[in-house]
C-alpha cells in the first residue's frame, strides 16, 4: 500500500504548480487552468486524508468543491468572453485599463 | 442507516432570500419595469432582516450551522449593505442600458452567501457560504457588459478571487488531516488534546487561512486586486462589496481564528499585527496620490480592512465588539460617500465621470451634496462628533488595554495621514472654483428618491452613532460574548 505521506507530497508539488502557472504565465485561459489544478490538489489531498481517517467527511467535501469548481468555471469563462468580445485579448498584460 | 431530518427553523432566513432571490429571477421575466423588481428584491430583504430577528438561537445540521447573537449581528449588516446598494442601483445601470433583473437576484443570492458564512460552524460551511458570495460578486463586478474596465474588473476579481479560495481549500485539507475533524469547535478540542499547538503544519495551514481571508478582506500585502476591482465595477456594486464581502471576511476570520484555532493565538497575532500595520501604511499612503474618486475610496477601504484588523487583533470579545461595531459604522459612511459620488454620476461619459476634479467647486453649485459628503469625509477620517470617530476610539481604546499599544501608535499616525486626502475632497469642495467647460453633474433635486433615502439614513446614522453610540456599543457587545 502507498503511504499517505505520498499523497500528500503529490498533491503539495501539484499545489506549487499551480501557484507557479499562476503567477508566472500571462495568458488568461491557462492561469485558470493553474487554479484547477491547484484545486484539485487540494482534492488527491482530502481524498487520501479521507481514506487514512476512514471518514467520509473529506470525500463529501471534494464533491463540494468539484461541483463549486464548475460552477466557477462557467463564471470564469463567461467573464473572459465578455471581455474578449471588447479587447479580443486573452493577455493579462494587454489587459490594463487602469493603473496607478 | 436511519436518516434524520436536519431541524430546518435556524437557516429559514437563509432559506427564503435563497428561494425568494429564485423566484425573483422567474418573475422578473413578465416584468417589464425593473424598479418594480428592485422593489420586489427589497421587500424580500426586509422579510429576510425580520426572520433573522425572529429566529431563535441554535445549531443545526449536525453542528455544521450555527445561529447567534454575533451571527445576526453580521447578517443585519449584509441585509442593510444589500439594501442600500439596491437602492442606488437603479439610474446607475438604466444610465448605462444594462438594467436587468438578474442584478437583483445576484446581490440577494451573494446576500444569502455571506448570511451564511457568518453563520457557518463547519469549515465546509464557510467554503460554501464563501463561494455564493464571490462567484455572484464576480458577476456583478462585470455586469456593465459592454465597458472594458468592467469586463477587466470581473476577471482581475475572478482570477485572484479564486486563486484565494484554493488557499483556504489547502488550509481546510491541512486541518482535516491533523485533527479529522472540519468542525470549528472541535477542530479547538482536537488541536489541544493531541499536543498539535506546535506542528509546523498546523501554522502552514493558519498562513495559509491568514492569505485566503487576507486576499477576501483586501489586507496588504494581498491587496492588489482591490484599487483596479472597485475602480472598474459599476459604482453601486463597489459601495456593496467594499462593505459586505469585507465584513463576512471578518465574520469568518473572528469564528476561525477565536475558536478553531484558539490555542494558537499567539502564533496568528505574530502574523497578523504586521499585515495590519501594513495595510494601514499601504492604504492610506498610496490613496494620497490617487486622481479617481473610486480608487481614492478603494485605498481608503483596504486602509480600513486593517483598522479594523486590531479589533481582530485584540482577541478579547471586547475587541471583536469594537471591530463590528467599526464595521457596521464603516458600512453606513462608506456606502454614504459612493451614493454622493453616484448622484455625482454623468452617466456614459468616457471615464470622466469618477475623477476628483469633479468635486472642485461643488459647495457652490450643489451645496446638499458637498454638505453630505463632508460629513462622510469626516467620519471617514474620524474626527468628531461623526461615528468615524467613536468607531475608531473604541477599536483603539481596546487595543490598548490589550496591550497593542504600538500596533495603535501606528493606526493613529497612518490615520493622521488619511486626514490629507480626505480633506483634500472637502476642500476640493468648498475652497475651489468649478472647473471651466464640464459638463454639469446631476443636482440633488434630479436624483431619484431612492438614491436621497440611502443619503438620509446613512447622514443621519453617522451622525446619531457619533453622538450617541451606546445602543450600538451595547448591541455589539452583547453579540460578541460568544467568544
């Protein structure tokens, strides 16, 4: 059997990954996706706790988070096509309207 | 397995905003006059504001919900932030063509979020009442569809929004592989009894709660989306989640930090005085130099995210009191000073509408309005008899008897500071000529009553608290002393 200790360092290197796409790449589509992996580490960590616990708590949670994660998903996109239809840039560098 | 029916009565006003915001969105379909569902939408408010007051204390699905004095308390100011801002929606968008239905339904559905979040006894509660809340201010930050600033103030909102949320996620999983446990209270227990108050773990997990509710209440050095956010969003919008959003985030922080995490206070309030001694320095020094009303006020609010962080600070329920006390002050003369610069509003003038020259010379042309927002500047500043003072008396005396005596020699020099770009409004006002070939600003008498209603009450709420605060002190307290 796997360690949990094992999990829980996938899911942290996973999670710095996701903080790395984040800040270092420029392009919209692709931090969002950071943000869905640095979630769905968070989910390999709940779900092996959950199974190490034996509790069904953190499982219940990861459904949470899934569902929550589509839901922000739609939002996200929506939001980014609404801005592509007045600019038609995916670049947060050339999205700058304000500054100061 | 046996199945029980959680006892429904302690969410009912959650509930009914959630179900009533539902059926608002169906029956704004036939309606073809958007006032009558900004009517609708407010007399759902009020009834939500009855039940919380009609509802008894009490804990429900297994623990995971709790509702109490300090809960309501938060919930009165939601409902009356929510209020206000539907109040001075309606010639903001009509203005702009982008009068819909589902505005109203995404302000009481991000209401019910932050209901929830001060009521939340279950790390999985919070995260849910928590999203509610956010996804529908993303939405509402970019509702003015056709206007870039708006779109890219949606997505700065979105992006680091959520970035934060995958933050308290991995905080979450930390806790509930240290203790099993999600519940607030017994994630307290838990931590105590198995000798955990030093695992390096459990502080990663409180760093990274500090980052989540950080980026959530606009604390430096998680400020950064705040200025372009508040700048970009509809007007209306920006007074809502520049008080709501940032008060739920309290909300949360208090319940977190004071029961979960109880046995680490020492450790959270080595974190916190420096983020909020920051916050103070970054907010009030940065809003000096700013052109653009909004994002002078966006400064001044992250400026008082970390005023009110002392009461946090403190750790005491007297402390957490002077921080809600400050809060719901800071609701009343905030959402004031955004009605001011909405009646101020020319409309779809390019990006001209917001600056501070605006204001020059406005004692002359509009006397009400420049009266108005000199009061709101002074209480902002906090000079008395305005409630801005008594506010910041409080949240300082009891800082002090706490002994944070330097965090509040800090918190009073930086306010000393935040006097300048204050007045720099009022004497923009009274001390200055109009300026030459603007385009005359909407006067008082043109401004829809919905807009003077939110003006009187907020007027005369700064000025009866300032004068008279000890209902509210009293109130305040006695929600607090669940800590």
């Amino acid at each position: 059997m796997i360690p949990v200790t094992w999990y829980m360092m996938l899911s942290a290197a996973i999670f710095c990954i996701g903080i790395f796409g984040f800040i270092a790449r420029r392009n919209v589509i692709i931090m969002f996706i950071s943000i869905e992996l640095m979630l769905n580490a968070v989910n390999i960590n709940l779900v092996a706790m959950s199974h190490y616990l034996q509790d069904m708590r953190g499982q219940i949670l990861v459904f949470f988070i899934i569902a929550v994660a589509a839901a922000e998903a739609a939002i996200g996109l929506a939001i980014i096509i609404s801005l592509f239809r007045n600019r038609a840039t995916v670049h947060v560098d050339e999205i700058k309207e304000m500054e100061g | 397995m046996n199945f029980q029916f959680p006892d429904l009565t302690p969410v009912l006003p959650e509930a009914f905003l959630v179900l009533g915001a539902l059926l608002l969105l169906l029956i704004d379909l036939s309606i073809k006059n958007k006032n009558a569902t900004a009517f609708i939408s407010l007399v759902l408010l009020m009834v939500t504001g009855f039940t919380v007051y009609s509802t008894p204390s009490g804990v429900t699905f297994g623990g995971m919900f709790s509702v109490d004095a300090y809960s309501s308390f938060f919930k009165y100011i939601f409902i009356l932030s929510a209020a206000m801002a539907i109040l001075v929606s309606g010639r903001y968008l009509r203005w702009r063509n982008e009068e819909h239905g589902e505005y109203y339904t995404l302000i009481l559905l991000s209401t019910a979020g932050m209901m929830i979040m001060a009521s939340a006894a279950d790390l999985i509660t919070i995260y849910l009442g928590l999203e509610l809340m956010a996804l529908s201010t993303y939405v509402l930050a970019g509702f003015i569809r056709g206007e870039v600033k708006s779109n890219e103030s949606a997505l700065k909102y979105f992006l680091l929004g959520a970035f934060s949320s995958a933050f308290l996620l991995y905080g979450i999983s930390l806790i509930y592989g240290l203790t099993g446990i999600t519940r607030l209270n017994l994630v307290a227990s838990a931590i105590s009894e198995s000798g955990l108050v030093d695992n390096p773990v459990l502080f990663m997990a409180l760093l990274m709660f500090v980052v989540a509710f950080g980026f959530k209440v606009a604390a430096a050095p998680f400020h950064m989306w705040a200025p372009d956010v508040y700048e970009g969003a509809p007007t209306p919008v920006t007074a809502f989640m520049s008080v709501g959003p940032k008060a739920a985030g309290f909300a949360v922080m208090a319940r977190v930090f004071l029961v979960a995490l109880h046995s680490l206070q020492a450790d959270w309030t080595t974190v916190l005085v420096p983020i909020a001694i920051l916050t103070m320095a970054v907010g009030n020094i940065i809003a000096l130099s700013q052109q653009n009303i909004k994002r002078m006020l966006a400064y001044s609010s992250i400026a008082h995210a970390g005023y009110a962080l002392i009461g946090l600070i403190t750790g005491t329920s007297a402390g957490i009191s002077a921080m809600m006390n400050y809060l719901i002050i800071y609701a009343f003369m905030n959402i004031g000073a955004f009605s001011i610069v909405i009646i101020l509003d020319k409309g779809r003038v390019p990006a001209s509408s917001d600056r501070l020259d605006n204001f020059k010379g406005l004692a002359k042309t509009h006397p009400v309005p420049a009266f108005l927002m000199l009061i709101f500047m002074f209480s902002l500043t906090g000079i008395p008899p305005t409630a801005g003072f008594m506010g910041k008396f409080y949240l300082f005396m009891n800082a002090v008897e706490a002994g944070y005596t330097f965090v509040v020699l800090a918190a009073v020099f930086f306010s000393v500071i935040s006097a300048y770009f204050y007045l720099r409004v009022v004497k923009f006002m009274y001390m200055e000529e109009p300026e030459e070939g603007e385009i005359p600003a909407a006067s008082m008498s043109t401004a829809p009553v919905s807009i003077t209603i939110v003006l009187a009450v907020t007027a005369l709420a700064v000025l009866l608290i300032g004068v008279y605060p000890e209902a509210l002190l009293a109130m305040a307290k006695n929600s607090a002393l669940i800590f």
